[in-house]
C-alpha cells in the first residue's frame, strides 16, 4: 500500500480521498489554485502545495515530485478522465489512481464508445455517434432518428452542453449552443445526436476492474431526478427496477471489454417499461458514489487504492451484498426560482445534522468560507440510509431540516419539497420529475416571519449598540439611548423597510403593554415567530433562517431617498463571460426575446428582454469577462 498520495483535485472529494487515506495511514497532500488559498481540502490534508490550477498537468506533477507522493488520486471532474494526464503520470513514475489511458481514452469518446459497446452486445438508443460533424449532415441524422433528439457532447459528461430538441427548426440554434458550451467545459466541440425517450429513468451500474482480469458490480443507483440534466437525488437501489442482473451483466461486458481496472460507473438510459439503454462510461469514481457505500458497508476509495497499489478485487461478487436502502441530497448554492442559477457569497452561518452510521455529510466547506464562481457551487452532500426506502426516506426528510445554511442563496427548501412530494414519495421516477412538478416544488413563500425576524433582529442589534453608546458617553440612563420606539403623545413604534429580490417591505413594530406586535402590509401578529429562527448581520443585510428556510433582507437606510428606477437595464446575476450578443443597439425587441449568452461556472444562461422596447446600449462584446451586477443591456 502507498505511504503518501496527491490529490489532485478540491473541495468536499478532496476531504473524502483524504479521510479513507487517513485510516489507512496514508500521508496526504492536498493541491490548491491561488483562489483557493485557505480552503478546507487545502487545510484538512498533511501538507497542501500550490499550483498554477486544478487542469495544469505539469503543475501538479510538479507538486507530486517535490512532495514525495507516490501516486496521484483525481478525484471526479478536472482531469480525472483526461488520458493524458494518466499517461503523464505513468511517464513521471507517479501512479495514477484509476484505468489506464486507453481505457480511459475509450470511453471518454463517447461516439467511439458506443461503437465499441455495439460490438460487446450492450444495448445503445438509436442515434447518430459518427465523427462527421457538418452541421448539415448532424440535422440530416437528427431528422433520421426522429424528433424529439438529445444533442450531447462526446468528450463529456455531467449535463454540460445537453440540448432535447423538439423540432427540426430550432436544431441549428440548439446545436451551435451545445458545441459552444461543449468547446468550453471539455475542449472539444464535437457532439453525437441521440432519440429523446419520454420519461426515461437514468440508472447508472457501479463497477470494479483489477489488474489481473476481474471485474465486478457493486449494484445501481436510480439518478432520475435531474435539473438541467445534472443530478440532484440519487438512491440505491433503483425502486422498482427488475433488469438488474441483465444490466449488471452488460455494465460488467462493458468494462471487461476495454479490461478496465479501477472504479467505473456504467450509465444507462431506461424506459418505464425496464428496457435499458448504454449511455456512457465514467471512468472515475462518481460523486455519488456514497449510496452505494451505505448499501454494501464498503469504503469505495479504499478498493480504489488497493486496486491502484496492484492488489486484487477484495470481494467476489458472489460476496456482494445489498443491505438496506441510501438516498444522497445534493445541497447546492443555487437558486432553484431563478432556474437554478449558480449563487456566490460567504456561508456565515453552518449547520449540518449529527453524522451517525445512518446519516452522513460529505463536504468540502466551513462557515466563513467563500462559495466563488470560478468553481463548481457544490457546499455538501447529505447521505442517508435506512432499512427500506421508506425508512430512509423519513430519515431524510429529518436530516434536511436540520441543515442550517445562510450567506449564500441554495436548494436545501427545494430538496425538502422534493423529499415530501407525493411523485418522489411514490418513487414515480424519471428525469422530468422536477420540471413536471415546478409548481409544488418551486412554490411561492410566506415572507412575513422573515421580515418578522429581521425586525426584532434589527431592534436586538440597535438596543446593543444604543447600551454601548451610553457606557460611552458616561450617561447610561439618557433617554436618547432608548430604542423602544417611545414618542410623545403618539403610540410607541418603530419603522423599518427591507428589500427583498428588489421589492421594498415597510414593517413597523408597535410597543404595548401586552409586548411587541409586528405590522406589515396590514396583517398584525403578536410576539416573536414561533419559527425556529436564527439572524445573522453583514453590513446592511439581514441573513435570516426560518426554520431552516433562508432569505436575505436589506435593511434600507433611513435616509436613504427612493431608489433609481433601474427596469431598463438588465444586470450580470453573477460574474462570467459573455459569449454571444444576439442583438444591437436601435433593435426593437419583444418580451422573452435572447439578447445575449451569459456563461458562468461552464454553464451557459440566456439573459432575455424582460419587456416590448428598443434596445438602446450594449455595453460588453462577446468573449469579455463581466462582475456580478455589471449592465449588460439597456432597453427604452
């Protein structure tokens, strides 16, 4: 067994490499980009070397040799299917933690790859995977298939540069998209065009390969409920599903066909009906690899490593076993109301359930740290396990509502909508589950007991303040230090405004002799909230947590005259690049229209005309970075 690994990769898959080589007593070092100086993987490992940037091959074998770590563990995105860097590894006398190159290389093309998986015999949807990529034959092999069609990358994978096309005219529109998005995450344009199956279930096959010719599954995982085409619940095993010991056998063909070593997972596509399709090859351990832990009792990144160091499969898959059932939230800063666009901010306030053998948290992050744009917005994955999928269903409910997070916008309220609605109750599974049920899902919110909070949070914050100002001026028992609203011949109140997503919202709290009452928009309620609540102040805003649901209130200044009509110019919702103006100035335009392509965290958003006007400046080209905030467009 190795004495000392790399890893070369950051966040919550870094702490979760280094925590197996821990108990097996291996040394750790941890890599970190210039952004990431102070992050929690950087300070979690035995010792953290900088580099140039989580995708610089020579940097971070240049790291490997100045520290002495005998072989290298990828982690799941960067470079962890890149056959290049496992080649460069193998050449610098480092060991790579996963297949070889040519294993990795024949499953990272995925039209290469689903040519050689119909030479195994494994099932593949009808599709296009040539390497003819004229935008004229791909819409002649779309029209052949059969509309509606899925555009897909072929060097990559995780939702990325995806496109359902429902038509023929909108292909070419949708295709130049995902080449431009499929360019920019993994450096290669090329795309396979596939049939769209309605309500099709994605279930994925983990598996194992050795150096000396074994190969086996660790069972499946459902992983249907996605939000632009990225996972969001997964669970094993899949509920209801009785192909898995032909889809076993066609994931363990798959592997043994390009005699894979490692961990892989094997994904396929299936119709409600049980019938199964190859989608592609992961050729790295998947981020919810977890539940399949929970199911088998196994540590997936030690068989990592004792496979990589030359040993044998420790198990036979006679000696597999499932036990029980595991489900895995993944907890993004994301706001699911504006289509899940990525957030950013500082966490300023952290709270995860009690981790037990029921109940795991896998995270990269701690309170005070920055959720930046320049990597992915993941903040944890929350796993659970449980007798049955019933039994471990109620235990996630439970441990959502436990999770306390403020700073930063995410999907914990999402994820608990999910976790109680009747379809995911009813494991009514496939992947338009959420964009089927968005209206329970993504609900309007009562924000009274937040203005509520924030109100006496805000009163809290000026008494504190109004009792040091009075130790201050050696006068403690002033009136002018009281802050209980006290007027003459006039009830007893104060007044406060906070804005919400741009809305203004005037709460006024009266003072009686029966206790505070709060007002607002003529509703009255008396006392605190019986919420469980908790506040935290940064400058002007008021972070605040009902139970467990978040919202961030800015206080306006009382002084502050009205704001500036700003409803013609539309603003950068987070930092990126621009990628594509699709109109000019004197345009006239129609609410809804595209006006330009935002890419922010390898994902593209279209920022469109909130109403009929003219376009009357556009104030950034494509290919120009832009900062959160920053006008894009300004309409009359």
């Amino acid at each position: 067994m190795f004495k000392k690994i790399l890893i070369a990769n950051r966040g919550e898959i870094a702490c979760r490499v280094m925590r197996t080589a821990r108990r097996l007593g291996i040394r750790s070092v941890a890599v970190f980009a210039e952004a990431d100086r102070g992050a929690l993987h950087a300070k979690s490992a035995d010792e953290a070397r900088q580099i140039s940037g989580y995708l610089d091959i020579d940097s971070i074998l240049a790291a490997a040799r100045a520290s002495g770590a005998e072989a290298i563990h990828p982690g799941y995105g960067f470079l962890a299917e890149n056959e290049d860097f496992a080649a460069a590894c193998a050449k610098a006398g480092v060991i790579f933690i996963g297949p070889t190159p040519e294993a990795i290389a024949a499953m990272g093309d995925k039209s290469a790859a689903k040519r050689l998986m119909e030479k195994a015999g494994v099932p593949l949807v009808p599709g296009y995977h040539g390497e003819k990529q004229d935008a004229v034959l791909l819409e002649k092999e779309a029209a052949r298939v059969g509309f509606p069609v899925l555009i897909k990358p072929s060097a990559g994978g995780g939702g990325k540069g995806m496109r359902i096309v429902r038509e023929q005219k909108s292909f070419a529109e949708n295709l130049e998209g995902a080449k431009r998005e499929a360019k920019s995450s993994f450096g290669d344009e090329r795309v396979l065009i596939e049939r769209y199956l309605d309500r099709p279930r994605h279930i994925e096959m983990q598996v194992f390969g050795d150096s000396h010719g074994n190969v086996v599954h660790l069972f499946e995982r459902d992983c249907s409920v996605q939000r632009r085409h990225q996972k969001v619940l997964e669970e094993a095993p899949a509920p209801s599903f009785r192909k898995r010991d032909e889809m076993a056998a066609a994931a363990v063909a798959a592997a043994k066909a390009i005699r894979y070593t490692g961990a892989g997972t094997v994904e396929f596509i299936a119709e409600q009906d049980g019938r199964f399709y190859f989608m592609e090859m992961n050729t790295r351990l998947q981020v919810e690899h977890p539940v399949t832990e929970m199911i088998t009792g196994l540590d997936l990144v030690e068989w990592q490593l004792l496979i990589a160091s030359g040993q044998k499969i420790p198990l036979k898959q006679a000696e597999l076993r499932v036990n029980g059932h595991g489900i895995e939230a993944r907890i993004y800063a994301e706001d699911p109301r504006r289509d899940f666009l990525p957030a950013t901010g500082r966490l300023l306030h952290l709270a995860f359930p009690a981790q037990s053998a029921e109940v795991r948290v896998d995270t990269g992050v701690e309170a005070g740290g920055e959720i930046t744009p320049w990597y992915d917005p993941m903040i944890a994955k929350l796993v659970v396990h449980g007798r049955d999928r019933g039994d471990a269903l109620a235990r996630l409910r439970t441990a959502l509502a436990d999770v306390e997070i403020a700073g930063v916008t995410t999907n914990v309220e999402f994820l608990r909508k999910i976790a109680a609605s009747r379809a995911f109750t009813s494991a009514e599974l496939d992947t338009g589950l959420i964009e089927r049920n968005r209206a329970e899902l993504i609900s309007p919110i009562d924000l009274d007991p937040f203005l509520a909070t924030a109100a006496f949070a805000e009163l809290a914050h000026d008494e504190a303040e109004a009792r040091r100002q009075a130790v201050a001026t050696g006068d403690p028992y002033s009136p002018w230090h009281r802050v209980d609203g006290w007027q003459l011949n006039a009830e007893a109140h104060h007044d406060f405004v906070f804005v919400e997503g741009g809305t203004e919202h005037p709460v006024r709290v009266r003072f009686g002799d029966d206790g505070p009452r709060i007002a607002i928009a003529g509703r009255e309620y008396h006392g605190k909230s019986t919420a469980r609540t908790h506040a935290v102040r940064d400058g002007n805003d008021w972070h605040v947590l009902c139970d467990g649901v978040y919202r961030r209130l800015s206080l306006k200044s009382e002084l502050a005259g009205d704001a500036a009509e700003a409803a013609g110019s539309l603003t950068a919702p987070m930092p990126g690049r621009i990628v594509k103006v699709m109109t000019k100035p004197g345009a006239k335009v129609g609410k809804g229209e595209a006006l330009l392509i935002l890419e922010a965290m390898k994902m593209e958003h279209t920022i469109t005309a909130p109403a009929d006007g003219k376009v009357k400046t556009v104030h950034y080209a494509a290919g120009e970075q832009v900062l959160e905030g920053a006008e894009l467009v300004t309409l009359e």
